[in-house]
C-alpha cells in the first residue's frame, strides 16, 4: 500500500526534491531584506531609536525635577512631590488607555505608529515647557503649572511607550528575532541612559560654569536639546519601523476588566508581571540610593557629580557590548536560563561595593562594567519573554490583545521604580537622615550609612536573586508558541 501523499501541485508517482527557500537573485531589493522573511536591520535600528527619547522622558525627570524645582523655581518640597505623584498615579490610569485605544485603532499607517508619533511629540513639547515655567509669586499658581504640564506630559509618554513597547510583539513571528528587535531596544536604551543621566547634568553645569548663565538658564538649555532629542527619536522610529508588519485590530471591542481577566488567566504572564515587581522594586530602591551611597558611604561627597556620569557612560558602553553576547546566549540555552543567571550574577556583582572607597574606584567601574552586562541581559529577557507572553495570548484567543497586556507592564515597571523609590526614602527617615539646604552633603551617623549600605547593596541582591523563585513557575515553551499551538502550559 502506497502510504505517500501528493501536495498540491505536486507530479503524482515523481518523488518531490526538498528545496531551501533562497532570496530571488533577480531582486534589486534582496541585498537589503534579511534571509526567510526577517526584517532589514534598518528597521531593527528604526524601532531601538526610539527608546533614546523614551529614556530621556522616563529618567531626566525622575533626577532633574526635583531639584529643579526645590531650588529654582523655589517650590515648596512638598508641593514638588505632590508634582510628581499626580502625575504618576495619572500614568496607572493612561497606560491601559493607551494600550487599549492602541489595540481597537486601525489606519494605514498601523494601529501603534500614530500613537507613538503624536505622543513622542507631545511629550517632547511639554519637556520644554517644563524647564521654561514663568516665574509665578503664588506657589499654588506655579505648581498647578507644572502638575499640568507634567500631567500632559506623561500623557504623551503613555501614548508614546505602550504602543513602542507592544510593537516589538507585532514586528515578526520569530521569537529569536523578536529578542533580536529588543536587543537594539536594549542598546538604544543604554544611549539614551547616557544621555539622559550624564548629558543633562552636564548640560546644566556647562551654561553655569562655562558660559556664566543662570541656574535657570542651564536648565532652559537642557530642555531645549533634550527635548528635541525626543522629537528627533519619535520621527526616527515612526519612519524607521515602516517596513514592519502589523496585525489589523481585533474586531470585537474588550473592556478593560475582560482585559485584566485575559492577563491573569495567562498563567506565564502572571508569573513575569510578579517576579518584574519585586525587580523594579528593587531597580527603584538602586535608582534612588545611587548618589546616597557614593556620596556618603564611599566618601565621595561633592565629587559624586562627577562620579555618576562616569559610571553611567560604562553602565550603558557595557549593556550596548553585551547585546550580541546575550542575543546568541538566548538562542543557545533559552531566554529564561539566561534571565535567571542574569538576575544571580547581578546580585553577586554588586556586593564588592562594601569595599569601594574614593582611592579605589576601579572597583565602582568594574561593578558598573558587571551591572551593564548582567542588567542589561534580565531586562533584555524580560521583554523579550514578554513578546512571548503576548504572542501565546494572540494563539490561545486568535485576537490581538498586545496593548492592555504591554500596558499592564509598563505600569508595574513605573509603580515598581515608584514604590522602590519610595521604601529607600522611608529607610532614611527611620534611620535618622539629616537634610540639608544648600546642595552639601552633611556628616551623617554610623547608623544612617549602614543604613544606605545594606539597603543600597543587600535589599536588591535579596529582591533579584528571590524573583528567580518566581520564575521557576514559568512555563511557556516553544511548543506553545507554535502557530496553532492551543494549549495552556501549567
């Protein structure tokens, strides 16, 4: 009995040769196009640029505001920090929104590219704004200027990073090239680090120190050139993902709580979303007890300031080094191995901090080397396990439900840093923190630096390296990827 089958076109009785799909050689185009339908590395670069500006929006006003505020616009600390919560428990609520308009709109130029051209400049408009406030005498009329503008701003940030995010989850249906995608988001991401920590400041001190302006001078420079640098970005990737396939919105309409439901009922993402929330948590607490620790408990006082930058520029040369490195160790042993030795070897990395001291800041810049590698490779594979978390949902319900997912976490990474930021903070109350007024740095006791220490170095090993608990519960594989793939992993 003859078991063989003929496909369609086929000879009957001829055995078929097994051909390799090739590029066809007579294409003008095929020299720029990668091999087997992968994207052209144009649009690899298109889609990274774009995290340059969402770096700025997300990281200069998380260290520049404050001050700038405090002491040159002369807000009242309390009213500052009242800025800065509005505007982030608004963002709890503008994540999902933008997420979710971004999954129902459909136009020519696909459901996430207007959202993240009229966002990026929206929110590069008001980045301006920010550090051009006119001088008010009320301070209930200048800190209703700034909740405003940063309001709108954040706005901005929302339609811009929720859509960029969930894009990468749409660019292709191979999970190694959609790691690929957010390898250059990831190396992007290290520049607009640099520029957004070590440019800022700088661009501030320059104008003051080099060119005799005004404190408020600096800071109008600073968000003149940074501010364009976002809108530069959002063209940037709005022209540069062109080329990339997107999927038409889903025809029918999901409310929000049917949308939260979807999320927890995806197992795999639930257990990424709880083990991102102790990460960013402790990513919160390393964030805002950076100049704490080198300027108290290394000893570096004012010469922090000239210390941060250094350290961020190997931080972000170390992460932008290592995405090759991380890409092909993804594809060679698995997104998730890779992601938990990531998470162990940063907590192992950072505890040589103990002994940093102003004579030996090699060890500062071997650390920085370290957290650039280590770092870069969980946050890199979380996204990039998000992409498959994302796709496994499209299989499982056969709608495109990217935007509330990627929104859910955007918004954990935002009250993750948040809460982290905050829990610091409450250490160096408890602890007895002493304040200062004029930019110094004060004596503090031995209680309030062990107190920066152990939080500084020993609370985020014990966060990263517990997440890994969490994400032994993983178990998405690529079986469950596969188009048609329709079960539920336990």
């Amino acid at each position: 009995m003859n078991r063989s089958r003929s496909r369609p076109g086929s000879v009957p009785g001829k055995r078929q040769r097994r051909t390799v799909a090739r590029e066809p050689t007579g294409d003008p185009d095929a020299t720029r196009r990668r091999p087997a339908g992968r994207l052209p590395v144009s649009t690899y670069i298109g889609y990274g640029a774009g995290q340059i500006g969402g770096q700025i929006l997300r990281d200069t006003p998380a260290l520049i505001l404050p001050i700038y505020m405090t002491t040159v616009l002369g807000l009242e600390a309390a009213l500052a920090g009242l800025v800065i919560i509005i505007a982030k428990f608004w963002v709890v609520l503008a994540d999902p929104l933008a997420g979710i308009v971004s999954d129902r709109t459909d136009t020519r130029w696909g459901r996430r590219r207007p959202f993240i051209l009229a966002g990026g400049l929206l929110a590069a408009a008001c980045f301006v704004l920010l550090f051009f406030a006119p001088v008010f005498r009320a301070q209930f009329a200048l800190f209703a200027y700034m909740t405003v503008v940063y309001v709108i701003l954040n706005t901005g940030y929302s339609m811009f990073s929720v859509p960029y995010l969930t894009m990468a989850s749409e660019m292709s249906e191979h999970p190694d090239e959609r790691t690929t995608i957010l390898s250059f988001r990831n190396g992007a991401l290290a520049l607009g680090l640099v520029v957004a920590g070590a440019l800022a400041p700088k661009i501030v001190a320059y104008v003051t120190q080099n060119l005799g302006g005004t404190p408020r001078d600096g800071y109008e420079w600073m968000g003149l050139v940074l501010g364009a640098t976002v809108a530069l970005s959002t063209v940037w990737v709005f022209v540069g993902t062109r080329r990339a396939s997107g999927r038409a919105a889903a025809e029918e309409s999901v409310p929000l709580r049917e949308q939260l439901r979807i999320a927890w009922n995806n197992k795999p993402f639930v257990v990424l979303i709880t083990a991102n929330i102790v990460q960013y948590i402790s990513a919160g607490i390393g964030y805002a007890g950076g100049f704490f620790f080198m300027a108290y408990v290394v000893g570096l006082g004012v010469d922090v300031f000239n210390v941060i930058p250094i350290w961020i520029v190997i931080i972000s040369v170390a992460s932008i080094a290592s995405m090759p490195l991380l890409v092909w160790a993804a594809a060679r042993f698995g997104k998730m191995r890779v992601y938990k030795w990531c998470l162990l070897l940063y907590a192992v990395s950072i505890q040589p901090y103990f002994f940093a001291t102003p004579d030996s800041l090699w060890i500062i810049w071997v650390i920085a080397a370290s957290i650039g590698l280590f770092n870069g490779g969980f946050i890199l594979m979380s996204f990039s396990v998000l992409t498959d978390t994302i796709n496994y949902d499209r299989i499982r319900s056969g709608i495109s439900r990217e935007g509330a997912l990627s929104s859910i976490y955007s918004a954990v990474d935002k009250v993750g840093n948040a809460v982290g930021s905050a829990i610091f903070l409450v250490i160096l109350s408890l602890v007895g923190f002493v304040e200062s007024t004029d930019g110094g740095f004060p004596a503090q006791s031995e209680t309030v630096l062990r107190g920066i220490q152990l939080s500084y170095i020993v609370a985020p090993a014990c966060l990263h390296a517990g997440s890994i608990f969490i994400l032994n519960r993983y178990r998405l594989t690529r079986e469950d990827l596969a188009p048609g793939a329709a079960g539920s992993p336990s």
